[in-house]
C-alpha cells in the first residue's frame, strides 16, 4: 500500500508541476519582449521565445503523471490513444449504468454502485485521472458504493444529460457516448456490459438430450430511452439485441441475445472488463468472460442431463481461466 501512494504521489507531482510550468511558461510568452529572432516582412522581428520549446516536455510528464496514476485499465486507454473527452465518456457509461448524480445545497456527489471491486477501481481511477479528485469506497452488506464528490463533475454530467438520476426515476441520453469514434463506442459497451450486464445460460429438454442455450443481456429495468439508445449503441458496434419490455413496470426493459455471431463478437471485441464476475446462479464466481467462452463452447454439444451440462461448462471455465492466467504471467 506504501508503494501505491508513494507512486500516487509522484504521479500527481508530475501532472501538478507540469500543468503549472505549462501556466507559467504561457504567461512568460504573453510578456516576452525582448526582441529577438529572424526578420519577417517590413523588417518586424518574428519573436520565437525560448520557453515556448520547452511546453511539449510538459505534456509528456502530464501523460506519464496520468498513468502512473491510473489503473492497468485506463493506463491501456492512455496508451492507445484515447483522449481526456473519451474518457469522459466511459466515466459517464459508468455512471449510466451503474451510479447515480446527487447535487443539493453546496454538495455535489457522484455514486457508483456494484459487487465488483474492480469496477470501483477503475471508476475512482478515471475520477482522479479527469478531475483530480480521489473518491472513497466503501462496503455495504456484500457490495460496495464508491463517492466522488466534485461539482465540475456533476455539472459535466447534467450538460450532457439534464435528467441524470439513474436512481429517481430519470431517463439519462447516451448521446454524449453515440457522438464518440468507434473505438470509444466499442470501449463503452464494454463498460455498459461490464457494469449493469449479465450472462447466463439455460438448459432445455429435446428429443435428442439437453442443450445449453446461453444468453447475454444488459439492465432489467432500463428507462425505455436510455433502453433505446444502449440498442443502438450495441447496434453501432455490430452486436444484435432485442428489446424487452418488463411487463412489472411500464417503460422499462432490458436488452438480451442468444445469438451466437453476437456473443463471439462481443468477446473478440475484449468483452467484459477483465475481473467481472457472475453474482448469482449455477455460475456464481466465475469469471465472466471465462463464463462467455464457455457457454459459447457448450452450445453446440449435447448433453445426457442438465448436471452434466452445467459440469462440463464449469470445466471449460476453468481452462478459460487458466489460459487468462498465463497469458497475464506470459505478458508480465
């Protein structure tokens, strides 16, 4: 824990000390009179100040401050390529699917809710990544809530959604996401999928024995414009789902899939964020992704019983860890 908030520490040094030479260097330049340079036209001095050299230095002790602050996640989006405005977008698909916006008097708070530690993670780390500010997380009855408390933060969020209240009853736009490149969009359903969506398998009887069916889905109670625009999104980046209404409450759904080509192509496009994990059912703890590859595996066999279909899935999830695993120590 000392070695992360030394790094923490020096991280933040670097994007504190780098911002604020960057500051310093632009008000040098506004003041800068000396006269030197090459003549331009009518004989006027072109003024190239020393100092100004020296601002792309600061950008990259900026980005490597950002990394080393950041988790491997949001370290591999830094990496490729993904702007401070892409990142908003994914902090806002986070907030979506699994948070809620809270402003009243002088407090403004963002929560983000869930089961899975790693999505707090990563959430806290884009929070201080985008706004400078480190939320706390804490445990609540088997599940965690994570708080940012940041008003620039909650008002980037209502401008790009005025009625963001995932949890009031509110109908939060994706259009904000929709506007991003395609690799944002790619990045974002896996976000969607990894904080409010699900994948499950069921078993049916035919003549010939028991065959595995999985299914992967996204929300249950889904507000039907944020429904609308998760489908489109899903859409976008070529994943085929359709749309069900809850029959318990008007308006709302959820999107789900057993096709196949979509199941496959949602796990070749990275799938789940890596450490999700089933909260519930015959595949409670496994890792979601292996729980993708297997299920997909599974549905073409046939099976003597439901025990043993749901045996041999379990198996195929082992070895999809397992092939994680090495492929992290083989990575580093």
């Amino acid at each position: 824990m000392r070695s992360r908030d030394c790094l923490n520490a020096i991280s933040a040094a670097l994007v504190v000390g780098a911002s604020a030479n960057i500051l310093y260097t632009l008000f040098k330049i506004a003041n800068y009179s000396e006269l030197q340079g090459l003549c331009g036209p009518e004989g006027v001095l072109i003024v190239q100040p020393p100092l100004l050299a020296l601002i792309p230095v600061n950008y990259i002790f900026i980005l490597a401050g950002m990394t080393g602050l950041a988790s491997p996640y949001v370290k591999d989006l830094v990496r490729r390529g993904f702007s401070t405005v892409d990142l908003k977008r994914l902090f806002f698909g986070m907030v979506v699917s699994g948070g809620s916006v809270y402003s009243g008097g002088k407090k403004y708070c963002i929560r983000f809710y869930g089961k899975d530690l790693v999505l707090h993670t990563i959430f806290a780390d884009l929070a201080y990544v985008l706004y400078n500010a480190r939320p706390g997380t804490t445990g609540v009855r088997g599940s965690y809530v994570t708080q940012l408390y940041s008003r620039e933060a909650v008002r980037e969020l209502r401008e790009a959604s005025p009625e963001f209240e995932t949890r009031r009853g509110g109908e939060p736009s994706l259009s904000f996401i929709l506007e991003g490149g395609i690799d944002v969009k790619v990045e974002a359903s896996r976000v969607l999928m990894s904080t409010g969506g699900w994948i499950s398998c069921s078993f049916v009887n035919t003549t010939c024995g028991v065959r595995a069916y999985p299914r992967l889905g996204i929300g249950s109670v889904l507000p039907s414009n944020t429904l609308l625009d998760c489908s489109k999104l899903m859409s976008e980046v070529g994943l085929r789902f359709s749309v069900y209404q809850d029959k318990r409450y008007d308006g709302r759904g959820y999107l789900a899939t057993s096709d196949l080509m979509t199941l496959k192509r949602f796990g070749n496009q990275g799938g789940f964020l890596e450490g999700t994990a089933v909260k519930r059912g015959e595949f409670a703890g496994m890792e979601k992704n292996s729980l993708l590859a297997a299920a997909v595996r599974a549905a073409s066999r046939k099976f003597s019983s439901k025990e043993e279909a749901i045996e041999k899935i379990r198996e195929l999830a082992t070895d999809e860890e397992l092939k994680i695993y090495l492929n992290r120590l083989m990575l580093g």
